[in-house]
C-alpha cells in the first residue's frame, strides 16, 4: 500500500465526491493506494510549489499555472484532466436582462484580478465584436457575487457553478459560457505531478485512474440520501446545491475520453496566453500535458 497525498483546489464540494467515495469505498486501497486528501493552498500557485517541493504527490489544479510556472516550477506536469471543459462566462441577475453579448454594452463588468481571467474576457469581447469602451471593467475578488447581488457590478466572470449558489441565495440569474460565444475549448481542472514522481510510479497512476473511473460510476448514482451523508460533514455546504453543482459539472468529467487531456483545447490555451504576452514561451503541449498514465 503506497500513501498518496493529493491537493484539492478548493475546500470540499461536487466535484471532489469522487475522491471521497473512492476512499471511503475502498476503491483506491483496491488498487494499493492510500489517498489522503489534503485541503487547498491558499492560492493556486502555491499548490504547484508545494508540488515541486514534495508536500503532495497530487494537486488538482489549473492548465495555465503548469504553463505559466514552468520556469519557477521545473518538473511539474498535467497527469489528466478531472474538469475537461471550460465553464467559466458571466454570470448575471435575470431582473438585468442580459441575454447575449451586446446586451453588456453600457454595463460594469466584474472580472477577477487574474491575467488569464483578463485574457478571456478580452478574447470574448474581441469575438462578440465588443468595443473596450463601451463597458466599465471592475476588477474584483472573492467579493464578486456579493457586488453583483447588490447591483454594483451588472455581470460578473465566474464559473457555472456560480449559478446554482446565486439562486439558493435566492436570486434568479442568467450565464453565458465563453465556449459557446467565440472562445475555443480546453480543460479547466487537471492533476498535476512532479514529472519523475508520475514516469516511476506509472503503474499506481493507471490504478489511481481505474479507482476514480469506479468512484465516478458510483457518484453518478447517487441519490439524495448520498448527496445529504456527503455534505453533512462538509461545513457550509448543503446537499441540494452540491447536487445542482453536480449537474453542471458532471458532463466536463464523464463522457467519451473521461480523465484524458483535449491536447488541441491546452494548445488554444497556450496561444491565447502568448498573445497576451503572459506565456513568454511555447512548450510542447504533450510533454507537459501527457496521456500516457491513465
């Protein structure tokens, strides 16, 4: 039995059910892992350096952030997706009457203090044929539905997960994904590894796959009393909302190439951060984003 000690992204939600019913299932001891679940860094890139710095085996993490810390982070590759789709776009209160790109003219839009963030709402507003100053761009932080819940911000960039928490807050809203408005495609949450780590432990990657596929099967048929027993211990969250959540985020993990990296969605990625000029170099899509070990 090898311990292998994985970094989440967030603190405990839908998407992470997996990992916990595959260890509390006994999924992964099946396959000579004990995963141990660690809580989230404070930043995301701070999990790349714990990463590198051997406090983990695993981290879920973003695409971008292996691209972007290569030079600071040597080492540190994408082992397979878990979201294999992007869903961030801008959300909005339904009472704004934002229903398509051009309804946003005139409008304030909060946009998160990341540069990718920035990048693909610029991208978005270049593809919808969208002068820069026709809107009032805010940037903002953790505090952003707060602001667009009190009408200070008329949308907001933020994941479809954001939709089902608005509306348990008790507002009805309105998302516009980026895929569907001009933006190419790409995985959104990935694992990540210290490339020497993953070529010699090759085949405990295959068994950590073949243990979440089981886990996911699992997931997939839970019921309410499933989604009550895995929120209960989880403070702050609550069993219909991480069902609605579930929902939305279930197609960007299961579907024909579940766990495998879409190479040509990275490789958009990648263009639109050296356009940028965030990225200052290109980097071979699959050495660093590799499909060997699912």
């Amino acid at each position: 039995m090898e311990t292998v000690r994985i970094l989440l992204d967030w603190t405990l939600d839908a998407k992470h059910a997996l990992l916990v019913e595959g260890r509390d299932k006994g999924f992964f001891k099946e396959a000579g892992i004990e995963l141990e679940i660690l809580e989230p860094a404070s930043k995301s890139a701070m999990a790349i350096e714990r990463l590198h710095q051997g406090d983990a085996e695993l981290a879920i993490n973003y695409p971008h952030n292996i691209l972007l810390l290569q030079k600071e982070f040597p080492g540190v590759i994408s082992v397979g997706s878990l979201v294999g789709s992007n869903p961030e776009g801008l959300l909005s209160l339904r009472k704004s009457g934002i229903n398509n790109p051009k309804d946003l003219i005139g409008k304030t839009i909060g946009v998160g203090p990341s540069p990718v963030s920035l990048a693909q709402f610029e991208m978005f507003l270049k593809e919808n044929s969208i002068d820069e100053s026709s809107i009032t761009l805010r940037k903002v932080g953790f505090e952003g539905e707060e602001l667009l819940i009190k009408g200070e911000i008329d949308a907001l960039d933020a994941v479809s997960y954001a939709i089902p928490r608005t509306i348990n807050k008790g507002f009805e809203v309105d998302f516009m994904p980026y895929i569907e408005h001009g933006l190419p495609d790409s995985p959104f949450l990935v694992f990540a590894a210290d490339r020497i780590w993953a070529k010699s432990h090759r085949a405990l990657l295959k068994g950590f796959y073949s243990a979440l596929a089981k886990a996911l099967d699992s997931v997939e048929n839970w019921m309410q009393e499933e989604w009550k027993a895995y929120t209960d211990k989880i403070p702050g969250r609550n069993a219909p909302e991480e069902y609605a959540v579930w929902k939305l985020i279930q197609p960007a993990i299961s579907n024909d190439n579940t766990f495998k990296l879409d190479h040509s969605g990275i490789k958009s990625l990648m263009e639109l951060l050296t356009s940028k000029r965030i990225l200052k170099e290109n980097y071979d899509i699959k050495e660093y984003f590799s499909n060997k070990f699912i």
